[in-house]
C-alpha cells in the first residue's frame, strides 16, 4: 500500500529535511525581528467602524497594519505599525508568480461582565511557532516567536476598540509572509515582507450552531505523501476553490478531503475533524487523523479539543482513518458525533457526510460533546475561564 | 496499484470536472477582454537598457507592462499598456494568502541576417490556451486567446527595441493572473488582474551547451493524482524551493520529481523530460511521461519537440515512466540521450541521474538529438526557417 512504502522512508529521511529546511531559515541574521524597535505611526484618518451585528467574516480591516521587511543580507528590518494601506508590489515579486506566500489565522477576544474593559489572545504563540515552520518549508525567513507575538499583542491594543463586544464576536487576526523578491527565477526569496493585518468579525453561526454537510471527495486531492499539507501555506488552498464550488452546486457545504489509495481521511481545509464515535473494539474514543503522516494541519484548536478531552477522561486516538472506516462506523450507528474544529468556528458539528451518491447522516445532540466542547472553549477564549492558554493582551506589551 | 484505482475515476470524473470548471470560467461577461479598446499611456522616463552581453534570466524588465482588471459582475475592464511600475494590492487581497495565481512564460525573438529587424513570437496562442485552463482550474476569469496574444504582441512591438539582438537571446515575456479580491474568505474571487512583463534575458547556456545533474527525489513530491501538476499555478512552484536547495547542497542542479508507491517519472519542476533510448522490445524510441495522468505541464516546447521527431520519423512514446525504467535502460546501456524540454532552456542536455546514492551517467553526444533539436527548433524562433509556428508580431498587430 502507498502509506506502508512512503510513510518508513518520511519517517527519518523528511524529519531530517524538515530539519535542514530549519537550519536554512534560522541560520544568519534572520533571527532579528525585535519588539523593542517597534515603530508606531498612528493613522490620522480614522475610519467609520462598522456595527459589530453587522459583520461577516473578516471583510473590513482595522485603522493599523504591522509591518516589517527581511533581506537575506541584513536580516529583518525594524518592525513598523503604520495606517492601514495597500502594498505596492513589483510586478515581478515572486508571491505574485511561484505562491512564496505562507499565513495564520488567530483571534482576539473582549471579556464579558465585570472583565468587559478587558481584551485577550488564545494561543498566540502556538500559531507564530506553526508560521515558523510554514516559512521554512518554503526558504522563506523566520521570526523569534516571543517578539513577533509581542508585536501583534501591540497591534491589537492600538485598534482594540474594534474587537466586537459581544460573546461568540472576534477580531480576527492574520499574520502573513511574503516574498517580495522581485526576479523571476525560482529561487530562494532574498527579500520578504511579514504583515498582520486585523478583521472584526461576527459569529461564524449567526442563528445559533448550524451543522454543516460534508461531501467526501476522492477526485480531488489537497494533501499526498511529500506534500505539503502540514503547512498553512497558500498553495494548499488555491486548488480547494473550485472543487468546494462544485461541492456547493451538490449541495454540501464543505469537503471532507480524502488522499491515497486507500481513501484516507485527512481534514476540511478550514478544520481539521473530529469523529467521537464507539470503535471497533467497542470502546468510546474521538479519533482524528495523526499528525505523523504530514497530511493535516496540526491546528491549535484541534490540539485544544484533544487536551480537554483527555483532562475530562475522553480516550483520544490520533491514527489512520479512511473513508470506509467513517462510513461503516456510520453504518454500524456507532458514530456518536462528528465535528470541525478550527479558529472560524471553534467546533462545527456535521450532520452529514455525502460519498459516492449516499448522504449519510450523523447525530448532533444538543447536549453532545461537541457544544460542550464549543462553550467550554468559548468561555476560555473570553477570559471567563481563567485558563492558562486565554491571556491579557496587556500582559504582552 | 494507486495508478490503476485512480486513473480510471479520473478519466470520466475528472474530465467532466474540468469541463465544469471551464464553463463556469467562461460563462457571463466573461470573454469580454477586447485588443482593440486597447489604452496606450507611454513612458515619459525611458530606462537605461543594459548591455545584452550581460543580462540573465529576467531580472530586468522593460519600460511598459500590460494590465487588464477584471471583476464578476462586469467582466474585464479595457487593457491598458502602461509605463512598468508596482501593482498597489490590498494586504488582504487573496492572491497573498491562497496562491490564487497562475503564468506562463513565452519568448520574443530577434531575426537574424537580412531579417535583424523583424522580431518574432514562438506558439503564443499555445501559453494563452493552457493559461486559460490554469485560470479555469482555480476560479479565476479566463480570456478570448486571439485578444490576448494581439495585446502582448503590441506591448513587444512597443518595448521591441529591447529584445536581445544575437542568436540564442530573447526576450521572456511573462503573462500572469492574480486575485485581488480583498476578503479573506476561501473562496472564487470576485476581483483579478492580468497582467505582461517583458524581461530581456542571455542564453540559458551562457557558456556553450552544459549538460545538468539531475537529483531524481521520492522524498518530496511535485505533483500527484487529483492534483494540479498539469496547470501552470503559483502553487504548484512554492514547495520546489527548499528541496531544490538540499539538491544543490548535493551537487545537483535539478530535481526529477518522482511520485507514486512505484515511483513515477513526471518532469523537472521547469521543464518536461524526455529520454531517447531503445525501449524493452528493442526499438529506438523517444519516450517522455504521458499527459494523460494529469503529473506534467503540457509544455509548448515538449509538444514541439514532439511533433518534430514524428516528422522526422522517430518513434514517439507518450507513456508511464519509472525511474526503475530508467535507471534499468542506463545500465542496460540502451539510453542514448536524455534532456529537458522548456521555453527557458528549449532543450538542456542531461549527463547524470542521481538515484538513492548512485550517480548514473548519461551519454552526451555532441551529434546527438538533442543538439539537432536545439539547433532546429532555435533557428525555427529566429525566423531562420520560415515555420508556421513563428510569426512576425507585425502579423498580430
């Protein structure tokens, strides 16, 4: 089988890749990116801020962008929090032409009652540290992660009266590197420009907690062995817009993306996902797809869910999972629950799963693990918890 | 076999696949991109044009460019030519963030002798015609071909004084499309742009014809079943560069990227491969990867090539390759020849394959196919030989 060749020859010979990808990005003055030189230009023309019930997903953009500027002779430039603006590119960058281009998504939350004044990050460093290796995978240069984080942290409080107030409401933050290297052959990027730029954005369900039909698809493909679908870089989703418009015209609302011969599940390109189900042994786990194989984004919210429901006793299994083995499953009525988790939606219960011409439908309790899930992360994120990995952006700068 | 279980499904699934694609691109207002509403704005400050003797591979760009704005309700704005300058995008423009890009690359020719004032376009509705499939594949807007290649044909004719006067130079031209939609969703673009660059550019082998080192690598893999291996995307390029790096490292100067449990032969990243050797039965042939699996780019140059040695009489054998069957045919001693096809190097001699440790070496004969073939098919793009697949850029115009 593909998985049984490819996978023992990943095991050491990419991790020793992925190592010298590392050395290659860190070595040199790319280290170099420092809080301490931030410079801050305020923006003198403010604009309107929208009525937080009116938000979607991160359309309007906030009064202030950071901004910095690397070159592989000198390293980073110093950090600059300027007005929000276009960015004028040659016609020749290479983002624009080879997809040298990598991102995050994060958020940035208000407290609720007596912590109303307050506002907070969730995780932040885990993201910076998975940019890292997203950069690296494609030579393109890294960052401390504390002053990168620290950075963001004072972006945020410049324009923090633009995160929504209520529960459930978000700044969204994106954090993005690109190369700005202005000739054309493929190549190492010498220049690149990291920028974080911030959306307010509303609920992901604005009529309560919606649950989404996936359509299973084995004839397109978003991540194979040697690829790169463990990083968040832009060339794994150019491809996943057209298939998930044919997927829509079916009438599901994302794709369930399978790899591999055997069919695999990997993830649904916004969020990785989740099966609480009763395996074959008889016993109640939430199963997802491992890590090991480099065939899904290693999530922070993903990583959430499974930290909380070993702390609540819940058998966790990170393994192999095809197709086959859901649809069964589905079959058998072993499947309890099935769920996305992501930064958008934090959990996104499914309710069906569509492969090869069946729609197989799945529970959504309305007191399941995956609402639980979603409230108990929600309160996290909102400072209510007290939890360690909710912190004060003021804390930060 | 992975092959057996997928090519099947993607014939018929695919193929219809795409054919959606191609109408959804094409439908509404979409064609409506006109040669003759055509804009001229010139260039008050003409640059300084470098010494021909010293340019490399497109690093220098010439005094105007072609843009054309397109948005889904109303279809393509009127192209414009306009002095060379930087594109203001959006930071949050999706192009940054979810490789929303796709290129070409073709060349401008100079006549020689009695024809040194004439300049010449090689197959330019071949570039136009697969980025309309590229467009297609990814959502974004698709163009009417004959409409494309008169507007580049007149941007040449205006910087024509810039195209390398010897034998052997050009001038790349280098049509791209991206995404200027400025909302982070992932999602079809309702904003894009197309836009032409010119950069004059030196021969690839600045030194007389010097044969490559290919490291032909299962580590990391190029392109897959269900992937997007045949268009010409950003994404497609973006994960080549840090495994391009470890090749170097090792003395090679190009990656045969490898893919499948049985480790399939497909193309070189920059160009197509192709091997001229006398097959298992005996028979000299000139076999190169099939189209058919979706791994290439149908490269103009390796179609050419193609066609040529049928006229010639030499078997041709578009089929699936390993790199078992190639290395077996080296040490067999049935390989004659082996070498890339691409619009940079049009042909580009290999003299080694390394494979899991061992260098084979190929034989370079210096009367060989491969040499002819560069002759022919550079003396065809100079206007020597009065082929239909070269034309004056008068005729365009």
């Amino acid at each position: 089988m593909l998985r049984n060749i490819v996978a023992p020859l990943r095991g050491a010979v990419r991790r020793s890749a992925v190592v010298q990808c590392r050395a290659y990005a860190t070595s040199g003055p790319y280290g170099n990116f420092y809080y301490d030189k931030l410079q801050i230009e305020k923006s003198k023309n403010l604009k309107q801020r929208p009525d937080e019930n009116t938000l979607s997903f991160a359309s309007v953009f906030t009064d202030h962008m950071l901004v910095c500027e690397w070159d592989a002779k000198h390293g980073w430039d110093v950090p600059k929090i300027v007005p929000y603006q276009k960015i004028p590119l040659e016609p020749s960058a290479t983002v624009l032409h080879y997809g040298l281009e990598c991102f995050e998504g994060m958020k940035a939350y208000t407290g609720q009652g007596k912590n109303k004044n307050e506002h907070y990050l969730f995780r932040p460093e885990k993201n910076i540290e998975r940019m890292n290796r997203s950069c690296a995978r494609i030579a393109l240069p890294t960052m401390k992660v504390d002053e990168v984080v620290k950075s963001i942290a004072k972006l945020v409080d410049m324009d923090k009266e633009w995160i929504p107030k209520q529960k459930g409401y978000s700044m969204y933050i994106r954090p993005t590197m690109i190369s700005t290297e202005p000739t054309l052959g493929v190549a190492p990027a010498k220049h690149a420009m990291f920028y974080t730029i911030l959306a307010p954005s509303g609920p992901y369900f604005k009529n309560g907690f919606k649950p989404v039909k996936l359509y299973a698809d084995g004839t397109y493909v978003r991540a194979f062995h040697g690829g790169t679908g463990e990083y968040k870089l832009g060339a794994n989703y150019a491809a996943t817009v057209m298939p998930a418009i044919l997927a829509a015209q079916k009438g599901y609302d994302q794709i369930l993306w399978l790899t591999g011969e055997d069919k695999q599940v990997t993830e649904v390109g916004a969020m990785n996902l989740l099966f609480y189900w009763v395996n074959k042994n008889g016993e109640k786990e939430l199963a997802t797809a491992s890590l090991d194989d480099g065939l899904v984004l290693p999530g922070v919210t993903r990583a959430s869910v499974l930290e909380l429901c070993r702390e609540w006793g819940i058998k966790v299994n990170e393994c192999k999972l095809t197709i086959d083995d859901v649809v069964t499953a589905i079959k058998e009525k072993r499947m309890i629950e099935v769920f996305g988790a992501g930064t958008a939606a934090i959990v996104s219960p499914v309710n069906c799963i569509g492969y090869q011409g069946v729609d197989y439908e799945v529970p959504t309790p309305a007191d399941g693990l995956t609402v639980k899930l979603f409230n108990h992360i929600l309160s996290i994120q909102h400072g209510e918890l007290g939890h360690e990995w909710c912190r004060n952006i003021k804390d930060y700068i």
